[in-house]
C-alpha cells in the first residue's frame, strides 16, 4: 500500500504495471504537499484516513 499525491497518480500506476503489482493499492492524497503546513497536512490525511485503513485491510 502506498500513498501519494494525486499529481502522481498516472505514474504510480504506471510504476505499479512495471513492477507486476497491478493489484497494489495506493491512495492518492490532494496536491500540494511541498509547502503545506502541517495544519494543511493534517486536513490532508484526516481526508483519506478511512481509504488507508480499507486499502489496508485488503
């Protein structure tokens, strides 16, 4: 399970294909995250929370 950036979000699967994890789950948290503030950053996380612990829970 990863977590990234939504930006990212084309080369994360991308990368997934490459490396035959085609079933690996990977989150996508809302873009910035080079200048947020740790305020800002915990709005992110709290936003995609329940997605890690179902992606987890897989």
């Amino acid at each position: 399970m990863s977590i990234a950036s939504e930006e990212f979000e084309d080369a994360a699967e991308t990368q997934a294909r490459a490396l035959g994890m085609v079933d690996a789950h990977c989150v996508f948290v809302k873009h910035p995250i080079q200048d947020a503030n740790d305020a800002q950053m915990c709005e992110k996380a709290d936003a995609i929370v329940d997605e890690v612990i179902a992606a987890l829970r897989v």
